[in-house]
C-alpha cells in the first residue's frame, strides 16, 4: 500500500515517530549496558556482572510503559480511531526502511499498541503479526558483525593471536602464545590433522565477545573450502587476575548448549541483532531463531518469534493439549501438546492446603529466575498474556481442571480459549518418573547417573545462591543430554535467606517416639536432615545418594556455601566438561 505523502506532519506522524523514538531510547540503554561487559569483566567485578543482567530484565517492559504513557497523555492514544492506527502502522514502517534493528522495533510497536488496543485488533491491520521488513543482509554502519582472518605468512596460529588480541581486553594474558598452541592442538586432534587450506578458507569471528557470569567467549567459525567448522572459546581470569583460553569448543552440539535456555543470558554488543543470530545459526542450525533472540538478551523478541512458531505448528498439527504427564503440583495447572516440546503453565486459583502463598508470590519467583545466572540448573519460562488457543485443540480434562481450580484465568469467547496469564517451559521427562523407569528396568548406571546429577544441580544452585525449597524428585527434570534441571519454583529461596539448622536432640524417648515436632520452626528454617525422610525411601536410590551426596543431608554444606556468597565469592560455572579444560588455572578459592 502507498502511504500518502499528506500524512507527514498529521497526528499519525507524530505518533509514529515517538513510538521508533521510545524503541531507539530501549536499545541504545540496552547496547550501552551490553557495552559495559567488556569494563565489567576487564575489570573482574563479578557482583556487578549479575546486578546488571538484573536490571537489564526490567530495560524493555520500563521503555514500553513510558511510551504508552506518553501516547496517552500528549496524544490521547485510547481515543484513536482504527483509520488513523492504520495509518500509524504504515507511518512506522517507512521508519524502519533503513533501520538496524527493525524487527526489534516491530515487536516494541506491537508490545505498546497491544496495551492501548482491544485484542480484537491483535490482527495485521492494526500490529505486527507477520514481520513486514526484511532483516536480511543488514549492513552495520560503524561495527562489523563479524570480522574475517586469513591465514598468511604466520599461518592460523597467527590469525588466532591476532582474532584473540582484536578484542582489545585491557588485562594481560598470563601467556596467550601458549594457549593458543593449546587451541592449536586440540583442533589437530578433534580434526585427525589440519586439512589442507582452500583458496577460500577464512576465519569469521563475530565482532562482539559473548559475556556471561566469569567469563567471555569468542564465537566464530573457520570456513575451507565447502566445509564450516565452528568454534567458541571461553576467555577467563586466572587466579593472579590475569586472562587465560579455558579451552575451545568444536562440535556444534556443545556450542549449542552454551545457549541452554537453562542458563543466564548473555551481554553482546549488537548494532545489528539479526546479523548475530543470522550467523549463530550458521553454526547451530538446530537452534530456534526465538531461543537464540532470547539467549542474547533479547527477551521479548524470541517471545514474539516463539509465538508465531507455536501458531504455524497448531495450523500444521491436529493433536489436541493434554495434562502433563506427572504428579499434579500444588500451585500450577500443566498441560501440554504432545507434538510440541514445551509445557505450558498457569498459577491455578485454589492452592494445595500445604502451600501458604499467593499469586503475586508464585510471579516474584519466577521474575527471580530470570534475573538470576541458572548455572544450567533452572529452566528458563517465557511469559505471556491474553494468549489465545483454538477452544476445540483441548482435551475435555483441561477444561474440567480450568474450571475447577483456576476460573479467574481463562475465558472463552466463541471458539477461542484465552489464557489470561501463562508460563511456557521446554518440556522434560520428570525425574520422579525417570528413576522408577531406570529401577523397573534394574538400569544401575542409568540411576546412578540421575541420582548424581540431582546432587550436582542442587550444589551447584547453592553455590549461585538458590535453595530450590521443594526438593522433591517430581520439581526436577532431565534433558534429552542427561543433564537434570530444576524446574518448579514456587518455594526457592535465596541462600543467604534461608536458616540451616539441625534438629535439636529431643527432651526424652517418649517426645522423639511421639512423631510431634518438639522444637521452635521458624518461617525461613531448614533441616537438611529431613531431606533424606521424604526423598530416600527407595533402599537402592537411598544407596546411591549416601554414596556421591551424604553431605547434603547436614547443615554444614549449607552454611559454608552460605559463608563463601556472604563473602562476596562468585563461583566458576563451565557450561562444558571439566576434561575438555586446557587447566591452566586452578579455580579461584578465595
């Protein structure tokens, strides 16, 4: 449609222009605070890394309600007509016709109107539903996306020196001659020999380093002929303060878990976003545009990526939702469609009698979730509002338990279902479920790997300063890699919270026989020793735990990671094995 020069200048104009004005504000606080990475991690500030991961949580929703607010007071944005939203939406898109990040500027429109409109205007006409800009081949003005290195007289062991010196870390390396030799021969290896070079073999590496909890990574690929070959290398501190390559990363597969939504997001200074994903996913073909948006810090972007994914499917797709598989939980319906791999979840209205909370509480964890670096142990939610589902994709069950225990949250408005407020998480098989699969079929390693790994998630959450609360088998899941992963968060507590004591000896024989409890319990107490009474009723499974995690039981694990978090000690998390490291440095133990 051609958009009528007469309409500069009008009111539509104007509106147009402080909507791309209040999503240009968004993302230049955004890119400065990715920016800012860099210092925070040139110069060690580890608590500052996590408190600005925190505050970017609240950049984008901030930027949406001061516009909406300035709509409505300078241009009394509830009384527009549906012509003039027309002409506004066709004004913002002559806006973004050399635009650097136009579909994040789509989404900003869609997430602001959609605050002013009806949802019967949640269509083409009146917001974004299908993106209208092409963000192929966007060009950046001042940084490149990635930078390009050739092998010449110093071959690729100077290349690297020099991809990894163009990072400009204001922080001596400890000896990166020899780490680079390290990267050197690990290649050799992975690759049997060093293949003969193309006339075209490049490396590319992206221009931004990738920054997250301790570390940096450099992310790139060599390019030989008609082979790829990606690469990530993590750049950390060494126990005197000096940088050090941990080690490198070449299959795609454990580059891709670097993007384990189960993680913390990472900060990377972007000009043009689509060019970093366009090139991610050269190298992880398999990873979701949406999840890779999300992982860069770009939360509502994948939200609305995931969205018209999960639309496109239901059009594709006759399965209707189901109950998830598992025991019903206290404080959320689950459902799920078994062709889709996620779950979907609503905070239900009438809670299990156990569960002293309330909504607002259950929305406070999850938010915290979010803002806190996962460790690969949290799966990561995708929040939305007002979603609409086809009515008749729902199993009758659904509906029942809808009615019953969370009225206030749906309601249906002919042939649609809405969900006033949901969660949706990747969907796992529960971890309840799976020990009494690997015990059924007497699978000794299978349960022994599980019970490992659900002590590991559990330290390693502590050590990042969660205390999942509700320990029970049923809130952990495990990935289709092994990993188990916590998942129900409507007890977690930070560590420095909680109260770790144990049971006082009881008065006589008679009060330890009586089953009542005979000491004081106050609100925030914790009695690891009570772990073992309601997770260790299997001989084999209490076998298993007492052999590789017997110390979870005392208070003395909990208070001394207590200690180390109240000291200001961050832990070092590798989001890869610890074989894999070259071990140039010991972890920092102050």
């Amino acid at each position: 449609m051609k958009i009528s020069v007469g309409l500069y200048g009008t009111n539509a104009h104007q509106i147009a222009l402080a909507l791309i004005q209040g999503f240009n504000k968004h993302y230049t606080l955004f890119r400065q605070t990715c920016r800012e990475a860099k210092t925070r991690f040139e110069q060690g500030d580890w608590l500052g890394v996590h408190k600005a991961v925190k505050e970017r949580i609240r950049f984008y929703d901030d930027r949406v309600d001061e516009c909406v607010e300035r709509l409505r007071n300078d241009f009394d944005a509830g009384l527009i007509d549906q012509p003039t939203w027309q002409q506004i939406k066709l004004l913002y898109i002559g806006l973004l016709l050399n635009h650097k990040q136009p579909e994040l500027a789509e989404t900003f429109f869609n997430s602001v109107t959609t605050k002013i409109l009806h949802r019967n205007y949640f269509h083409n006409d009146f917001i974004f539903v299908r993106p209208t800009v092409s963000t192929e081949n966007i060009e950046a003005d001042h940084d490149p996306t990635y930078r390009s290195y050739y092998a010449k007289e110093d071959g690729v062991r100077g290349a690297m020196l020099s991809i990894v010196r163009d990072f400009d870390w204001q922080r001596p390396f400890a000896d990166l001659e020899r780490d680079v030799d390290y990267v050197y021969q690990a290649i050799r290896r992975f690759l049997n020999g060093i293949p003969r070079r193309e006339v075209n073999f490049q490396i590319q590496v992206l221009a931004s380093a990738f920054y997250r909890n301790k570390a940096a990574y450099i992310i790139g690929k060599a390019v030989n002929g008609a082979a790829e070959y990606p690469f990530a290398i993590p750049v950390m501190h060494d126990e005197d303060g000096k940088l050090y390559l941990d080690t490198v990363l070449l299959d795609a597969w454990r580059i891709g878990l670097l993007f384990s939504l189960s993680r913390a997001y990472f900060m990377v200074d972007m000009e043009v976003p689509s060019g970093y994903v366009q090139f991610l996913r050269s190298i992880l073909p398999a990873k979701p545009r949406s999840e890779l948006y999300i992982m860069l810090g770009l939360g509502k972007q994948g939200k609305t990526m995931f969205f018209r994914d999960f639309i496109y499917h239901l059009h594709h797709s006759e399965d209707k939702f189901i109950m998830a598989p598992g025991i019903r939980g206290l404080v959320m319906l689950v459902f799920t469609l078994p062709s889709y791999p996620y779950v979907f979840k609503i905070i239900r209205d009438v809670f299990g009698a156990s569960k002293n909370m309330d909504r607002a509480t259950v929305k406070k964890k999850f938010m915290l979730v979010k803002q806190v670096d996962r460790v690969g142990r949290m799966a990561d939610t995708l929040e939305f509002s007002n979603v609409l589902f086809p009515l008749n994709r729902f199993d009758p069950e659904i509906l029942d338990e809808l009615e019953k225990l969370a009225p206030s949250c749906y309601e249906i408005d002919g042939e649609q279902l809405i969900i006033k407020h949901l969660y949706i998480e990747r969907r796992m098989e529960p971890l309840n479920i799976h020990l009494e699969r690997m015990e059924r079929s007497n699978n000794i390693e299978g349960l022994e790997h599980a019970i490992k790994e659900y002590g590991s998630a559990i330290r390693e959450l502590a050590q990042a300063n969660i205390f999942p609360g509700d320990m029970l088998w049923k809130n952990f899941g495990i990935t289709r890699f092994g990993r188990v992963v916590f998942y129900d968060y409507d007890e977690i507590e930070y560590m420095t919270d909680c109260n770790f004591r144990r049971i006082p000896p009881a008065p006589d024989f008679e009060t330890e026989m009586s089953g009542e409890v005979w000491y004081a319990v106050a609100k925030n107490d914790v009695f690891p020793e009570e772990f073992a009474t309601f997770l260790l009723a299997s001989p084999i499974v209490r076998k298993i735990f007492y052999k590789h995690h017997a110390d979870l039981l005392s208070p003395k694990f909990w208070q001394e990671a207590q200690q180390k978090i109240r000291a200001g000690h961050v832990e070092d998390f590798f989001p890869y094995p610890q074989e894999l490291r070259f071990g140039n440095s010991k972890p920092d133990a102050t």
